[in-house]
C-alpha cells in the first residue's frame, strides 16, 4: 500500500490588485481601477482566507504622501493599511496581519499628501 501525501496549493494574485489615477491626486482621492473610482466599485478578494503581503507604489515625480488600502462594507469604509511614502517617487513594503476574507472589497485612497500619476499594487496570498 502506498501512501500520499497532499499539499494545498496557495493561489496568489501577482499583482493581480492594482490601482492608479492620472493626474494630480489630492489628499482623500481614491485611486481608480480602469477608469472607476476605487471607493464606487473596488478589486473583490476571490479568495476565502488572504493576506495582504507586499505593496509596490510608483508616482510622476518624488513626492511625500499616504496611502491607505481600505474594505467597504456597504457604505462603511475600514483603513487596514497605510504606506507611507517620503520624497520619492517609488517605494515597496513587505506587509504583515493585514487579512482578507472572501468577497472583501478592496479601494485605496489618498490619506496625506499628494502625488501625480500614481499606480499602487497590491499582492495578496491566500487559499
């Protein structure tokens, strides 16, 4: 009799979840997906359990500014993650505790500061 052993593979959006806007973006602008405002339709997590484990951000010129990665649930909007960028105009962060359960909307907005011709990427592991 042979024996087996069986792993569950982990999907991953790779990016996946991303995010931007032209132009200048003021403090409290969300970020678009396609040419829809984030916080009116935002990226669905298509997974039961996830993670938030990087964001990547790339702006026009160097610039100082926040971004908050918020969920909605209805019309309730939940900040679980803030990036910080200081005069610069790329920036990347590893992320830890920030989960996602399925069907979580997903919008990012503006928080402090402003930027021109932002894109923001999301990855998120999960099963």
């Amino acid at each position: 009799m042979s024996s087996y052993i069986t792993v569950a593979p982990i999907a991953e959006s790779t990016p996946g979840f991303s995010f931007g806007r032209s132009g200048n973006c003021a403090q409290g602008t969300y970020l678009q997906i396609d040419s829809v405002p984030s916080n009116k339709a935002g990226r669905i997590v298509p997974f039961e359990t996830a993670e938030l484990t990087n964001v990547f951000i790339v702006c026009q010129d160097d610039s100082t500014f926040s971004i908050e990665v918020q969920v909605r649930v209805g019309s309730t909007f939940t900040t679980v993650h803030t990036s910080t960028v200081t005069s610069a105009r790329k920036f990347t962060e590893a992320v830890e505790d920030v989960e996602f359960t399925l069907g979580d909307e997903v919008c990012i907005k503006i928080g402090s500061g402003s930027c021109s011709n932002i894109i923001v990427g999301l990855i998120i592991k999960g099963l």
